[in-house]
C-alpha cells in the first residue's frame, strides 16, 4: 500500500486555483466551443469540468485553452466561407 508521504509525491501539480475573470473566461471558451462544435460526450464533459474547476497543471490549462482558441477559430473561419460562398451563388 502506498503511504501519504509516497502518494503525496505521485499526485499531478494544479494550477493555482483561478480567480472569478479566469473562471469567466473559461466558461465562455467552453460554451462557445460546445455552440459550435455540439453537444460533449461523456468524456469531453469531463475534461471540460476539470477545465472549468482549475484541476489541472499550468500546461494542460494552457494547451487546452490552445486548442478551444483554435478549434474556435477554425469553425468561425468555416462558417464565415460557407456563409460567404452563399451569398455570392
């Protein structure tokens, strides 16, 4: 069995818990990425929660923010050629 000391030092480092503008911002990148992309799966919500609630390192809060910003920003990018392309047929 592990001890509390042994199990202490296996536990992942979080991020500092973010403050209430942090928690804001998170949640309009999580929503607006569920408006675009559809509704999560079971293993996305979960990702998404622990997003949400800062139970993660530094790194994956940052590489997860990168990658919604970019997902993001690609579907807008589409939407705005398709709705481009409409009006010009």
């Amino acid at each position: 069995m592990t001890t509390p000391h042994k199990l202490h030092q296996t536990l992942p480092m979080l991020a500092a818990s973010p403050n209430k503008d942090e928690v804001d911002k998170r949640a309009r990148l999580v929503k607006r990425y569920n408006c675009l992309v559809g509704k999560p799966g079971k293993i996305t919500c979960t990702i998404q929660k622990q997003f949400l609630m800062g139970f993660m390192n530094k790194h994956e809060v940052e590489s997860l923010r990168s990658v919604y910003e970019c997902v993001i920003a690609a579907m807008e990018s589409a939407i705005r050629l398709h709705s481009t392309d409409s009006a010009q047929q």
